[in-house]
C-alpha cells in the first residue's frame, strides 16, 4: 500500500498523499484507468531522490508521471489538493477518451470508508463530517470524481479538527477548501 512506506524524500510526501487520495477516488468510482495512472505516479515520486518542485520538472524527472499527472502535481503545489470541484466545468476531457472505458464498482473508496471509519474529534462537528461524507460518496455515485473526493477530504479534515466549526470561513482556517464546499457548508451550519 502506498500509505504505508513515506516518500524516499520527505518534501515529496503531501504530494504522495494527494495523489493517492485522488488515484483511489478514481479507481474506486470507475475511472480505472485514470486512478491506477496517478497512483503508479505516487508510487514513482515515493520512490525518487528527486524532491518534486513542480510539475513540468516531475513529469520530465520522474518516470510514471506525464503531463496530466504533472498538472495535477502544480494544483498540489499551489492549493493543497489534487481535487477539483469545478472538474465538470473546466471541459475535462471525457474519461474513455485518454483513460479508457469507466467500469462501475460498488465499493467506496478508502478515503470514504476513512473518513466513515471514526468519528469527529469534537462531537458538534459529528453533523457537518456526516453531511459532507454523504455529499461526497453522492458525488462520486453521478460520476464527478474530483467533486466528490473535496467533500470528502475537507470532511475528513473537519472530522480531525479541535475546535468546533460554525462557518465555512472557520472551516477554512482548518481546510484547504473550495467555494461550492463552503458554500454547502453554510447551508449546513447556516
């Protein structure tokens, strides 16, 4: 598992992280193809004595990581995360078309079951963690990937936090998150 062994340099290892997350959302809600490239691109970057400053110079350093890998590694750099909750509107680029065919799995993905898996360190935050758990696994159901893996990593956040949150400018303080997430975030707490 690539969570278990931390990155050959320690620089590299939130960008392992977020890759994982990213690469096992995909895998795990169809997108195969896309979700084993990223992840054997974790893997590489694990891997390497490179420490990785941005994109470009990854995908031309590091074998496994391409282009698209090396994007999503700039949008790591810049706002924490690999996910995008503006994916759909960005005019991505349909997943049969580069990835291959999307297969349907059951099965949630382990940031899902991660998240599920414990409950909120501050008990008011139970709800909030609840609710955007349950908008991220929808998310993923209707196929928006990236959509879906920001709600359930700010949830995940949210649910390791030590203060309890009652807006989403203090969810903000806590996590890296966009504004369709806070914005449900207010409808929530509001």
């Amino acid at each position: 598992d690539l969570r278990d062994k931390p990155a050959t340099r320690p620089e590299n290892q939130p960008i392992v992280d977020a890759l994982v997350d990213y690469g096992d959302s995909h895998l795990y809600s169809g997108h195969r193809g896309k979700g084993i490239s990223h992840l054997r691109a974790a893997r590489a970057i694990r891997n390497s004595s490179t420490v990785v400053t941005f994109g470009d110079q990854a995908s031309k350093a590091i074998d496994m990581v391409g282009e698209r890998v090396g994007a999503k590694i700039d949008q790591i750099l810049e706002h924490g995360h690999a996910d995008s909750e503006y994916e759909d509107e960005e005019g991505e680029v349909d997943e049969g078309e580069e990835y291959g065919v999307r297969e349907r799995e059951s099965t949630l993905p382990p940031l899902a079951r991660e998240v599920r898996g414990k409950h909120a360190q501050v008990q008011k935050n139970q709800l909030l963690v609840d609710a955007l758990a349950s908008r991220g696994e929808e998310q993923l159901a209707i196929g928006h990937t990236g959509r879906g893996t920001a709600y359930l990593r700010a949830a995940r956040q949210l649910r390791d936090a030590d203060k309890e949150v009652k807006s989403s400018a203090e969810a903000r303080t806590i996590s890296r998150i966009g504004d369709k997430v806070a914005a449900y975030i207010d409808t929530i707490v509001g």
